[in-house]
C-alpha cells in the first residue's frame, strides 16, 4: 500500500522540519574575495528559497558552488530547493556531493532520504534515514519518515514501531498518530486505528483525512452511525 500524497507529505516535512541552522541564516555583507562572494549567493539563494521561489534558489545556489565547491552546505540547500520543485534525482545527486564532503551530518541523509522517499524509493529511503538516526537517534522527524516508508511498502509493523518512537519523541504531532493509525488499521487493529485518529482529531481537528480514516475503521466495526458521522464531517470540510 502507497503512502497517499507522497510529494505533499516530502514537502511539508521538508518546510516544517529542517529549521535553517544559525550559521546559515546569519547574512553576511558582501566582499571580495571568492568565498564571501559565493556566500553572498548563497544567502540570496535561502531568501529565495524561504519565499518558495526554487528556480531563483538553485541559480544562487549554483553559483555559489561555482565558486566554491567544496562547500557542502551549498549542495545540501540545493537539494532542497531541486525537492520543492520535484526534481528528486537532482536532489539526490547533490545530496550525494554533500554528503561525500560530510559523511556525519544526519540531515543531509535525512533530506537524501527524502528524496528517495519522493520517487517512491522506499527501501533507499529506509537506508538513508536509518544512516540519519544512528548519526542522531533523537529526532523524531527520522523516526515518522522511516515509518512512512516503511508504510509505503507495506511494513505495517516497522511502521508502527518508528511511528512509537516519533511519538514519545514528540507527543504532540497530529500526523504521527495519523500513519500510525492508519498502519494499526492496514493490519487489521482497528481499535487501535480509532484510538490514534480520535487522538490525531484532538490534535488537529481540521483535518478531513483523519474524520475519513476513523470512519472506515468504524465501517469495518459495524459501527455504522459513527462511520457515518465522520464520512460527513469529513465531506463537509472538504466543500
């Protein structure tokens, strides 16, 4: 079973997750020499990509690395940029430059990851998160995605085990007890499947998917008076 709204999930754990370090986000004047001037692309390019204006991004990012390449920041950023505009096997090859550059920094095989995961390359992207959890084993982010695309290929189990860990990680985040839901109810549990989308509700109640998803469970419950109060709630949200 495919994780629905792939792209849409990459994007929103692209934009929400990965904050911009202070190093990145401290814009330093322009100069003379060839490193402040790359830089100077560089922090044009994060303006651009904040504003979602990805093309205008990689240009600057591009010719940043142009003037230095061995900066692996640079392709990292660019990676990004090439992810919001679904250019994943750019991403991934950049990705790869910067992570040959700095083979111990866990974001740059999370955004890898990612990348794989947004072409549907469920098992690379498991390989490239799992690298991102040993390098930091308390992000809870590594944890959801790696249990998306454990979901992806039908893991239900491993899903249900990362999504856990994402959970006592960060209790608070809607869409960890939304897959996790979801996967308890691709196994068949659907008391648990109602348990976790009651609480994704609690957390985020203007999500029709999650009135949906509870709906089906109780369908499949018998309980059809509350299968159908949540398939209208969930229709009304979406008028």
């Amino acid at each position: 079973m495919k994780v629905k709204n792939i792209l849409t999930i990459a994007k929103l754990t692209l934009a929400g997750i990965i904050a911009f370090s202070s190093a990145c986000s401290q814009v330093k004047a322009p100069g003379t020499t060839t490193q402040d001037d790359a830089y100077s692309y560089f922090n044009r390019g994060l303006d651009y990509f904040r504003k979602g204006e990805y093309d205008k991004a990689i240009e600057n990012f591009t010719k940043a690395i142009k003037l230095n390449p061995d900066n692996a920041d640079y392709y990292y950023y660019r990676g990004r940029a090439y992810i919001g505009k679904e250019g994943f096997d750019e991403a991934i090859e950049d990705l790869t430059k910067a992570i040959k550059l700095n083979p111990d920094n866990a974001d740059y095989y999370f955004i890898r990851g990612l990348a794989y995961f947004g072409k549907e390359g469920y098992d690379k992207a498991i390989e490239d998160l799992t690298k991102a959890i040993k390098l930091n084993p308390n992000k809870a982010d590594y944890y959801y995605t790696r249990g998306l695309a454990y979901f992806g290929k039908g893991g239900y189990d491993k899903a249900i085990e990362d999504l856990t860990k994402a959970i006592k990680l960060n209790p608070n985040k809607a869409d960890y007890y939304y897959y996790r839901g979801r996967a308890y109810f691709g196994k068949g549990g659907d008391d648990e499947a109602i348990e976790d989308l009651a609480k994704a509700i609690k957390l985020n109640p203007d999500n029709a998917d999650y009135y949906y998803y509870r709906g089906l469970a109780y369908k499949l419950m018998g309980l059809h008076d509350k299968a159908e109060q949540d398939y209208k709630k969930a229709q009304e949200m979406k008028k």
